[in-house]
C-alpha cells in the first residue's frame, strides 16, 4: 500500500513521491525561514568524492537524537541537539509520514552557485526503503531527479513545500539540486529521517 493513499505519486516507476504543495502558508514559513537561518549552526564542509576531498558548495547543520549519527562520503556526522523550532518541524513530520524520525539534515543554498550533487539516499543507516521527508524554506529551487534507466523527472521547490521520497525510489533515482545562473536568494531544505542507530 502506497505511503500516502490520498497523494498522487508523482514517480513513474520504481518508489513513492509525493509534492504537498504550501505545506505550510507563507506567514508560517516566513517564521521558520527567519528562525532557522539565524539560529542553526551553519558550517562547510568537505566530502570525498570520486577519489578526493571537494568543498560542499552549500551550507549543512545535522540535528537528532544523540545516537543518530550520519555517516556519508567518508565523514561521520554526529548531530547536535534537537532546537524547539526543529522538533516542532519533526512532530509534524511523524505525523503525516506516520513514522518516527530521529534526525534531520539542513542544508542552506545561500545563492544560485551553490549546489547538491546527483546521488541517492542509500546509506545502510537509513534502511532499505527509507522514508524522506524534504521540506523547503526561502527561495524556490529546482530539484531534479533522474532513474537508473535515463528517465528524468524536474520539480521546483518553492517555500513551504513539503516532498516526501518513500518505497523504492533510493535504489532506482538519483536526485540533485543543480546550479543556476538565475539571482537567487537564500534556500533551506530540512531532510528528516530515520537513522538505525543500532
């Protein structure tokens, strides 16, 4: 039974993604932008990729619960404790996903250079068929998705929005958050999820 009975899937094939649209009107969202991006503990960071270190092109802050810890592109992420803003954003999260979550990543796009990488949420720690719940504050983005058999599928990302990835869909797409020449301004994505702290 698909995650979301009463959303259209918007994937093709292969997993489950459903786009709520103003998940939060923009007042509400405003509030959590402002909150967020003043109060999170913004930091760079380098991953190894393709066989070196590469600087990130964006910000990220990792928040959970103490045993959640995150560790991909040969960097372990040991997550700071939860902020009310954040666990108030978790509650509804668990709620509408009908599933817990003990952590979440946040990342910052402070323009249209900054960027995120084709990959999948594969990581053993996150399960077999992971359920990601992405929501998005500030300046609508671009979020491309692309299948293991060349299809593609483009959504933007506007403020307030909420995307949830279910089912299979981390073993068949890739995503990425590519750059832009267009002026944009600030961007917060919260990914929350579930991490096996076994």
């Amino acid at each position: 039974m698909p995650l979301l009975a009463d959303q259209i899937n918007l994937a093709p094939v292969d997993g489950e993604l459903y786009l709520l649209r103003g998940f939060y009107p923009s007042d509400l969202a405003d509030r959590y932008f402002n909150l967020l991006h003043q109060s999170l503990h913004w930091q760079s960071e380098q991953l190894y990729i393709y066989g070196r270190w590469l600087n990130v092109p964006r910000l990220i802050a990792w928040y959970g619960d103490e045993r959640a810890v995150y560790r991909y592109s040969r960097v372990d992420h040991t997550p700071l404790p939860w902020t009310a803003e954040l666990l108030a954003l978790k509650t509804a999260m668990e709620a509408i996903c009908r599933q817990p979550f003990n952590s979440v990543l946040a990342n910052l796009y402070r323009d249209g250079q900054d960027s995120m990488g084709c990959h999948a949420d594969d990581e053993k720690e996150l399960g077999p068929n992971p359920v990601i719940a992405s929501l998005s504050f500030g300046e609508s983005r671009l979020l491309r998705f692309r299948h293991e058999q060349g299809d593609r599928l483009d959504m933007e990302l506007a403020h307030g929005d909420l995307l949830i990835m279910a089912g299979a869909l981390q073993h068949h797409w890739r995503h990425e958050v590519p750059k832009t020449r267009k002026n944009k301004q600030a961007r917060i994505n919260l990914t929350f999820r579930l991490i096996d702290c076994g």
